[in-house]
C-alpha cells in the first residue's frame, strides 16, 4: 500500500518553477523528518530538501537559493517550491519520511529543458 502520494512535476523550461507536494498519513507524518530526493538518470539518488518535525530545514548546495521546501501539518503534506530550475535538475525526485521507520513515494518526473 503506497504510503507517501506525490502529485505535481512535469516539463518546464530554463528559470521556469515547479512545484512538488506529498501527503502522508498523519501516522507517519508527525513522527518523520520529511525530505525530497531524486535521481538523474545514470546517478545515486540525492538529498535535495529536508524539513523535521520541528520545522528545521536543510537543502543540497545545489538548490540553496532556489528551492524552498515546507509542510503544511495542518494537511500532513510537505511541498518543494522549485524556482529558477535548471537543465541539471532533470531527474525523479522522491518524497522521503524517515522517522520510526522510513517510506519513500513512487516518484515525479521533472525534466528542465534548456
């Protein structure tokens, strides 16, 4: 049973914005650091944005400046705010919730193209 559930993504061209969000049940979510990663094709999958329960947020220096992770705990949904996007962001970013144990979601395409 698919525990995180991504929704936004897609196509965008150089310096456009995209957005990502994830729900997780509350189960989960109140307990977990909730981060995004993702994977370009041919490369270890990466830290992108992490933002604990105490609303401490971290980011890869890659994306500092243009990317603004949140969560709503209201709705129990992180979001990933990406702005300023790169060809190089290109990749499958996954919604991640690491606490008592750790879930990832299914995935979302974002592909910049230059």
């Amino acid at each position: 049973q698919e525990q995180l559930v991504e929704s936004g993504g897609g196509l965008v061209l150089a310096g456009g914005s995209l957005s990502l969000s994830c729900a997780a049940p509350e189960s989960i979510f109140s307990r977990s650091t909730m981060g995004w990663y993702r994977q370009a094709p041919g490369k270890q999958r990466e830290l992108v944005a992490t933002n604990t329960v105490h609303g401490r947020k971290t980011y890869a220096d890659s994306v500092k400046g243009r990317f603004t992770i949140s969560r709503d705990n209201a709705k129990n949904t992180v979001s990933l705010q990406m702005t300023n996007l790169k060809p190089e962001d290109t990749a499958v970013y996954y919604c991640n919730a690491k606490g008592y144990g750790i879930f990832w979601g299914r995935g979302s395409q974002v592909t910049v193209s230059s």
